[in-house]
C-alpha cells in the first residue's frame, strides 16, 4: 500500500528518498514495515533508532537488487527440519510486512527452535529492544552459549 515508496525503490530513485526523509518520513517508516504512529508514540532514543534505518537506506540505488530478492517469493520448500543450530525467531503481530506467518512456519519445522512474537513493535520491534535483548539473553543461556548469570 506505499506506492510512492515502492516507486522511489523500482526507480532507484536516491533523491526520491531524500526527499521522502526530510519532507514525509512516514512514508518511509511505513515502507520499513513499521505504522508510523507507533514510530509517533515512541520515546525519542526510539524514533532516532527508526530514522536511523530511514537514513541508512541510503543510496536507495545500491539497495535494489537486495529489496527486490527480498521481495520476490520464495516458492519452493527449504529443507528447514535439517538445521541443528539452535534457532530463536522473533516476529511482532504489527509487522507491515506480515513476517509472523513465516516465523510461525518455520518455528513448527526447525527442531527446537523457539518463537517469540510481540503483539506490536512493527517490523523494527519498536519499542522492544530491551525485551528482544533479554530474549535473545534468555535462549542463549538456554542453550548453553552464554553464562547464564549473564
């Protein structure tokens, strides 16, 4: 639903999206697959985190063959039930790019692996980074990686 972004991505349009930055950074939160009131409602070290993304995009033009392998969809089964590395997906409900199905999927076909889905943060995980910390904490202590008085 972000034309303008979409366009400014299939144009390798670099001033597009400076322009997009400074005069409608929404536009380009949301193409980063996070609602811009969540970025809105934030504390300031998190709309900072979020724009720092916006402006990390930059140039947009030696982004799109990655966005675009990123975008294509993947059709053919991934041989998911053969990883042995212990394996910790992280998803939020809001995600404007609808990542949950998938980590749900592959959650189900990699042994042991565990889920851990926020019901917002957007696709940034807004809002979750000490949270999301203390998880990736959590399982790597499980597993024996870390001290777990870590």
């Amino acid at each position: 639903g972000n034309r303008f972004a979409f366009w400014a991505v299939n144009a390798g349009g670099d001033f597009a999206w400076w322009a997009a930055e400074n005069i409608a950074p929404s536009v380009l939160i949301r193409f980063l697959g996070i609602r811009p009131a969540l970025v809105a409602a934030a504390p300031q070290a998190e709309r900072d985190r979020v724009m720092s993304f916006v402006r990390g995009v930059e140039p947009l033009s030696l982004r799109f063959s990655g966005i675009n392998i990123d975008s294509a969809p993947e059709l053919h089964e991934q041989p998911l039930a053969e990883i042995a590395a212990p394996t910790l997906i992280v998803s939020a409900r809001d995600d404007l790019f609808n990542t949950l199905p998938a980590a749900e999927f592959a959650a189900a076909r990699i042994p042991s692996a565990k889920l851990v889905v926020y019901d917002t943060g957007g696709h940034l995980l807004v809002g979750r980074t000490q949270e999301v910390r203390m998880a990736i904490r959590t399982f790597l202590a499980g597993e024996g990686l870390i001290p777990s008085n870590h």
